[in-house]
C-alpha cells in the first residue's frame, strides 16, 4: 500500500482528515494507512458500537495513531449538519475530507429526509457534508475532497424527471445513477473551486471490485432481494480485491503530489479492476459538464445547502 499512495512514515503528520462510513472496508483501510502516516482521523460514523470497535483496530495497528469518533449518519441532513457544526464550532483546518460511506443495491427505502435511500445516502449526505465543511477545507493549506465512486457509474443515468426512483424502482440502477452522482459531484466542484480561486483539490476514485461488506450485506438490507450466490462467488474469484487494496486510490488521491484537481482515479488493469492504481477514464456520462451543473443546482435546492454558487 505505501508504495502507491506514498501514505508512510510521518508523510501526513499534523494533517487533519474526516473519513466517512470508517468503521469498516474500504473506509477502514484508508483510516488504517492516514493514521500511519500521521495524520490526525475523525472516524465518521453512523454506528457508534461499531466506530468504537474500528477505533480499536486502528489503535491496535497504529499504537501512535490519532483519532476521534463522531457520530455521522448521511441519510439524515440533521445528523450531517450537527456533524458539521462540531468542527466548525473547534475552528480547525480540514486537510481530507475522505467521502467514502454508502450502501449499494438496496432495496426502496427512503431516508430520513425523503430522498432515495441510495442518493440520498451516496451522494446528498456529501454534497451537503462537503459544503457545510468548506470553511474548514478553505482553512487548511492544500484541502483536498476524495469523493468515492464506483464503476457502477457505467450503468447510471441521472434521471432528473424521476430523481427517487419513486414511479418504478430498481435497485441496481438506483445505485448506478448514485454513483455517477458522486463522480460528478466531484468533477463539478473542482470547476467551482477553481472558479472561485480556492485551493482545494476534489478528485473522484473507484476501488475496482473490492470484496467488502458492501457487496455481500448492501443488496439485502432486510428485504428478499439477492444477488446469485454462484455468480458473486464467480465473479470473486475473477476480479475481487481485498479491501486494503480497494483503498488504495482513495489514499493516492489523497497522498499523490502530481493527481490533478477534476481526475478519476482507480486499478489501471483488467478492466479497471486490479493493477496499479493511477488515472482512469469514465463513461461520457462521467464527464457531461451540463449534467453536473445541474446537478449541483438540484442537489442545492434539495438538501438546502447552497455553496461556490458564483458562476
């Protein structure tokens, strides 16, 4: 892992970072390889219990390291908003800001808000964490926003005139379309930022197929949906990756000097799926500049959070 993300030694020592749904994979491992490398990590967590078992873990591997949990739940703008005023309230500067927390497959629930569980938790809960925490990110030297995607952009479409998936739902599209969002998210708020002249860096990654939790307990959630067993077991022994590994491009993007503000970063080989990790393409959906901005408009009136809205 260090030799990709440059993630060793004292690299990040007085750094701060928040990293979302970091109880366990993928959210996990990238705390893991911060704390390593010296930065102080803020566990964002919708389960305490659990938070305080990673916590655990990482002090266990890290005996120096430095962190915090905090209670986060992204499919409640309320807890998104307390999560934020805390930090605010401390005035410290944020170096990372790691949006890394979501659910995948799930069946039709809605959040605490109204929206589309998937959206609602993938992309709004961070459209609206980001926003509420940009003065923090403005206070640091060299901000840098990772947001987590996936390749289940391919399959997405953001459909503006069904946005909740409410007249017919599918789970996989759903979380498709919220994925895309999370790759244009971060794409649309490197056009502000530098619109506005911040010096803040947003860059989006995929972890290829990395066998987490996400992807034996997401498409269950308490209801008879299920993937096929034979063909995720298939598909395991093909491409998945262990969850160290599907951090890494979160930790490249958010350690590497030369990744530029706007990028899409991922496994370069086998269908993007393993290899090293460096600049990756995504669909012309990915990279529509007027589906972005729209976006960013509705995700704006939506979740009540208005940012970097000069343009």
């Amino acid at each position: 892992m260090a030799s990709e993300s440059g993630a060793t030694g004292e690299h990040l020592a007085g750094r701060r970072a928040v990293v979302t749904g970091a109880n366990s994979g993928l959210g996990l491992q990238t705390a893991i390889a911060l704390a390593a490398a010296g930065a102080h990590v803020t566990l964002a967590c919708r389960d305490g219990k659990r938070g305080e078992t990673a916590r655990a873990k990482i002090a266990h591997e890290v005996p120096r390291a430095s962190t915090e949990l905090r209670p986060l739940d992204l499919a409640s703008l309320a807890s998104v908003r307390a999560f934020a005023k805390e930090l605010d309230r401390e005035g410290k500067p944020l170096d990372l800001l790691i949006n890394n927390a979501g659910v995948m497959a799930a069946p039709q629930r809605k959040t605490e808000d109204g929206f589309e569980l998937q959206l609602g938790t993938n992309h709004l809960g961070h459209y609206a964490l980001t926003g509420l925490l940009l003065e923090r990110l403005r206070a640091a030297p060299a901000p840098r926003v990772i947001t987590v995607s996936s390749q289940g952009h391919r399959y997405g479409r953001i459909a503006f005139d069904d946005l909740q998936f409410e007249r017919r739902y599918n789970a996989w599209r759903a979380y498709g379309q919220s994925k895309l969002a999370n790759l244009l998210f971060a794409r649309e708020l490197q056009r502000r930022a530098e619109a506005a002249g911040l010096e803040l860096r947003s860059v989006a990654v995929h972890p290829g197929y990395s066998n987490t939790n996400l992807t034996s307990s997401g498409p269950q959630l308490g209801s008879k949906l299920r993937l096929d067993a034979i063909g995720m077991k298939l598909t395991d022994v093909l491409l998945a990756t262990s969850d160290r590994f599907g951090a890494e491009p979160s930790l490249y993007a958010a350690t590497h000097p030369d990744v530029p503000g706007g990028a899409f970063v991922g496994p370069t080989r086998l269908f993007q799926s393993r290899g090293p990790v460096g600049l990756v393409d995504s669909t012309r959906a990915g990279k529509d500049p007027e589906v972005a901005k729209r976006l960013w408009e509705v995700s704006g009136q939506l979740t009540g959070v208005r940012y970097l809205d000069g343009d």
